[in-house]
C-alpha cells in the first residue's frame, strides 16, 4: 500500500479563537439574559402579591379587634 507524503507550508492564523469565544461569551450572556429577565419579572410579581396579601391581612385583623373593643372600657366584648 503506497504512502503520498505532503511537505507542503500550512498557515494557521494565530487569533482565530479569540474571536469566536468573545462571541461565543456575548450570544451565552444575552441567552441567559433573555431568559432570567421574565424568571425574576415573575418571581417579583408573585412575591408582591404575597406580600400585599400578608398586608391586607394584618390590616383586616387589627379591624376586627378594634370592632370587638368596647369603647367605654377599652377592652374586648365577650359576647
């Protein structure tokens, strides 16, 4: 079986990575970019409405209690 041996020059630029992983680093971050934007829109939004809802609570519950105060008393009703 014959061998063909080639002693041509090949050139290799030096650089050529370089560039391709700075792009390849800038597509990754806007990637992730892209998708944690919407995760932490929603996380926000539900942890608002907890919160606001923990709020509404508290508030409802300090209604009540003045409700059941007597006021010549200041102390709750027993009813």
């Amino acid at each position: 079986m014959p061998h063909y041996f080639s002693t041509q020059p090949t050139t290799h630029p030096v650089n050529t990575h370089s560039k391709d992983s700075t792009d390849v680093y800038t597509h990754n971050l806007i990637g992730l970019s892209i998708i944690s934007f919407p995760l932490f829109l929603l996380l926000g939004i539900i942890t608002y409405k907890k919160y606001h809802t923990v709020v509404f609570r508290r508030q409802i519950a300090t209604l009540e209690k003045i409700w059941l105060m007597d006021a010549k008393n200041n102390t709750y009703r027993q009813d």
